[in-house]
C-alpha cells in the first residue's frame, strides 16, 4: 500500500517556506528556499540519499552509489508570488514516495532527485537557471542579472553560500539516461474528463519579454489631454491590443502579467511603464509571428503618443516534444496501475522541456482540482497522489527491466 499523505504533507510543510507570512512566495535563493532545502534534505537523508546543493542552489539526493546509469526524476522548488502549495514542489515529493516505494530489489540504476532552484523566473525575471545549469546552458553574462533590490545574480548566489564560478559542475552526471517530471497540470483539461493522469506529450513553446513605454510626468491637474505623453495611457490601449491578438488567433495565449508605473502618484501623469509580455501557443511559427505583431502594435501606439519604447527579449523557448520511448513507458505504466493509457499537451513551461535538449525526457501530469493554479487554491485529490506514485514506482519496474535485457 502507498500512502499519499507522507507526499501531502511534505507539500504542506514546505509551504510554510514562504518570504510573505500568510501566502506561499519562495524564490530563488531567498532564506525560504533555505528553510525548504532544510525540510527536503532531512528527508532525502533518511532515505539514504547523498544530499548536496550545486553551485545554481538545485538540491540534489543521489540514491545508489553513484558509479552506474543515472535516472533522474525532479522538479522546481521556486514558486510564483502567492502561489499554491503543490507547482513544482510535488513533483520532488512524489520522487521522494516512489524511491520510499521501491521494492528490495536494487535497480541496475542509481536515482537523482533534483529540486531545481529556479524555473518561474520570479527574482531575476528569467526562468530556468536550475535546469539550464543542470545541462550546461547557463550563460555567466546572467550573473550581471539585477532583482528589484538591485541584488545581482552573482551576489545572490554568493550570499547563499554558492560559487558562481562553480556553476559548470552543476551540469548532470554524463550517465544520466533519462528525466522524469511529475506535475500538476495547472489547466482544466484533466478535471473536465474526470481523469486523474496523463502522460504529456510536448510543452507549449513560451515568449517572455520586458516592454518599456517612456513618456513625460507632468501634473495631472494642469496639462491639458492634448499636451500629455502618459505612459500608463499608451500601455492600457497595447494591453488590450494584446488581448485582442491572443483571442484572435486559435489557442494563443498572450499575458502581460507585471506592470511598473512611475512615479506612480494619483497626480502625475505616469512617465515609465514597464511591462512583461508572456506568449505561449503549441507551434512555433504561430507564436514568434503573434510576438511580431504584438510588438509592432507597441512601437506603432508609443510613435503614435510621442512616446519611446523599449522591448527586451528574456526568453525565446521553442516548444518541446516529450522522449517517446519514455512517454510510451509512462503509459505502460497507466495501463499497469489500472489507468487508461492518456497524453496530452502542456501550455505550462517545466524544467523537462530545458532538460529534454540534452537528456530523454516524460513527464506524468496530476488533475489540478477546478483547473487552478499559480493561485492559493491549487488542490490535488490524494488518491491521484497515490496513483501517480504507483505509476513512477511502474515506470521505474519497466525502465529497469528494459535495461536488464538490453
Ligand atoms: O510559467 C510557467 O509556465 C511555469 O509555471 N513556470
Ligand atoms: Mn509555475
Ligand atoms: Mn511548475
């Protein structure tokens, strides 16, 4: 028998590491991702695991001695502002439940778990450093990245105890064979057909950029509509243009989800907006064109108010098919624990679709409850938890039987 609870409960746990008392916020390297390491490595330890941090803050437990194929199964233990208490950091529980799991006989491969340290891109307004690190993609210019304290990556890293010039030994052990992500599915593809699994077979491509609109203050008392150069003014009417875009073409999603306005006083007319632009959709083409279109309207709306604009690219991720042998082996072990055997999309980004460029990725998708996520009533069922967890400890069964006759 499997007991979910042990996994829910660590979840529980592990949003009490929060910078926010009374929500769940944990980014990148912050005293909450400390106390969450804390948590997990006391656990990881008592499963007999080797424990370290690598020099980009993921948290590491290696299961087995070290010197044979690796398979690595993990997630990020970042979150989004007032988040939920199960994106990302379930997936490293359930890791935890299936190695607990396991049956007495030894695998013919070591396990790594891995809690990646950054993968929404809160802190430093780029996503992924942990899993980029972790497949040697980490570009050291990053280190010159600020957060809205003026922190730079570089002393973050520092300040938690970590050597940015170690970063490169971040990068996963050459045996490593395959990558595993268990995840909510944060959408409400899975509620709706009353299914609790699914085996995903390829993540959305994602655009994430930073778009300036630079205007003139001036006080909202005395200047005349005609005279204005307001900033907030020229982002409202792009936002809904943004709007209108996504919704004009099948199964784009476009979000501006952060905005900065300066100075930011009832009167005076904003000067400076700053912007974020998040665009996701299945095919690639689809998205960089809806990107250039977006970013057109911007530049025509500034010239049109008088206004400078600024657009910066932070993240041009094409979209990512799942290993199909894996993903294949995931839905073996659906049909092994009783579950249909079901695929589906992702539009969320995850670790494996950095992991997938160098290392065969799948991921096992969890029903989110009413769809919900980034929000605080993300919510699973236990008993999915328990049949996710079956199914790892049956893909662990198949992957080594296949190794063992190979
Ligand atoms: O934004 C995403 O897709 C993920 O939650 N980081
Ligand atoms: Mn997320
Ligand atoms: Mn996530």
């Amino acid at each position: 028998m499997i007991d979910p609870s042990r996994a829910l409960d660590l979840c529980r746990e592990i949003a009490a590491c929060t910078e926010v008392p009374g929500q769940i916020t944990r980014t990148f390297l912050s005293p909450a991702m400390r106390d969450c390491h804390r948590l997990l490595s006391t656990r990881m330890q008592q499963l007999g695991m080797h424990v370290h941090t690598d020099p980009i803050g993921n948290l590491r437990g290696l299961y087995g001695a070290g010197n044979r194929p690796r398979l690595l199964i993990g997630s990020h233990l970042d979150t989004v502002p007032d988040a939920g208490a199960y994106d990302g950091v379930l997936g490293v529980a359930i890791a935890l439940a299936i190695v607990e799991a396991l049956p007495p006989q030894t695998l013919p491969f070591d396990i790594e778990v891995i809690g990646f340290s950054e993968e929404e891109g809160v802190r430093f307004r780029k996503p992924f450093f942990g899993s980029l690190a972790a497949i040697g993609r980490f570009d050291p210019q990053w280190l010159c990245l600020r957060d809205e304290s003026g922190c730079s990556l570089r002393e973050a890293i520092a300040q938690f105890g970590l050597d940015p010039e170690k970063i490169p030994d971040a990068a996963v052990d050459p045996r490593a064979f395959a990558f595993l992500e268990f995840h909510i599915e944060q959408g409400p593809l899975l509620d709706r057909a009353n299914a609790p699994l699914a085996a995903v077979s390829a993540i959305a491509g994602q655009s994430r950029l930073h778009v300036v609109f630079r205007g003139r203050a001036n006080h909202a008392g005395a200047t005349p509509m005609n005279l204005r150069h307001d900033a907030l003014a020229a982002a409202a009417e792009w936002i809904t243009a943004v709007e209108r875009t996504a919704r004009s073409v099948d199964r784009l999603v476009a979000t501006v989800g952060s905005l900065h306005v300066s100075p930011n006083a009832s009167n005076v007319i904003p000067s400076e907006v700053r912007a974020s632009l998040d665009v996701r959709h299945s095919c690639d083409a689809t998205r960089i064109a809806a990107v250039q279109a977006i970013c057109e309207e911007a530049r025509r709306i500034a010239a049109h108010r008088l206004l400078d604009i600024l657009v910066q690219e932070q993240l041009n991720q094409d979209s990512v098919s799942m290993d199909e042998e894996l993903t294949a082996a995931l839905e073996r072990a659906l049909q092994n624990i009783g579950e249909p055997p079901r695929r589906m999309p992702s539009g969320a980004g995850h670790d494996a679709m950095i992991i997938a460029s160098k290392i065969p990725s799948a991921m096992l998708f969890i029903r989110s409850i009413d769809g919900v996520s980034h929000h605080p009533a993300e919510a699973v069922h236990a008993e999915d938890i328990e049949k996710a967890i079956r199914a790892g400890v049956a893909i662990l069964a198949d992957l080594a039987q296949e190794r063992q006759h190979s």
